[in-house]
C-alpha cells in the first residue's frame, strides 16, 4: 500500500503561481512515475506533467508554464505553476506507479480568480 497526499492549492489570482507537492509513503520500494493529473468539474481527467527516473513530459497545452520535479529522498513530486489562468482552475491529482500498481492521492483544489 501506498499514499499519495498533495498539498499546496489554493486561491490564486491570474498570472500567479503555486507550487503542489504530493508526498508518498507506506511500502514504497520503487516509484518509477510520478505525475500529475487534473480535473475540472464535468470535464475529464486532464495529463498535465510527469517524470521517470530523469525523463520528463508536460501537457501539450501548458505552454511551459508548468515544471515538475522530484525529491527522491522524501519521495515527494511538486508541481510549479506559473503564468496561472483561470482554465487552470482544476482539483489536482498526484498519481505514482509502483511495480505495475496505481496509485492516486485525494487531490488538491487550485482556483485561479480575480
């Protein structure tokens, strides 16, 4: 069993930024992904960033505005948002894969809003 908690959304205004992380614990052995996903309310779940080992791979809309990272020793992801527009606006998903296994934290809600 693994544990994903995101934190670090919240209100931002246009043009702002915020910056998630999604801690993993429990029985982590080998998170070879861990990425992000996004949903707004009626609309489906969104890829916006991902990384493997030191590969990396964006959303083809987020005009790189976005830049995730990882912090192996505190298996932690983060997710830097910049340039922040109100379609933006989405709970965000903090998703690993361990050994074939998915994984998803409860999500975090980001609000971009005059």
């Amino acid at each position: 069993q693994v544990q994903l908690v995101e934190s670090g959304g919240g209100l931002v205004q246009p043009g702002g930024s915020l910056r998630l992380s999604c801690a993993a614990s429990g029985r982590i052995f080998s998170l070879n992904t861990l990425d992000w996903y996004r949903q707004a309310p009626g609309k489906e779940r969104e890829f916006v960033a991902r990384v493997n080992g030191g590969i990396k791979r964006y959303g083809d809309s987020l005009w790189g505005r976005f830049t995730i990272s990882r912090d192996n020793a505190k298996n932690t992801v983060y997710l830097q948002m910049n340039s922040l527009k109100p379609e933006d606006t989405a709970v965000y998903y903090c998703h690993a894969n361990q050994m074939g296994v998915d994984y998803w934290g409860q999500g975090t809600q980001v609000t971009v809003s005059s």
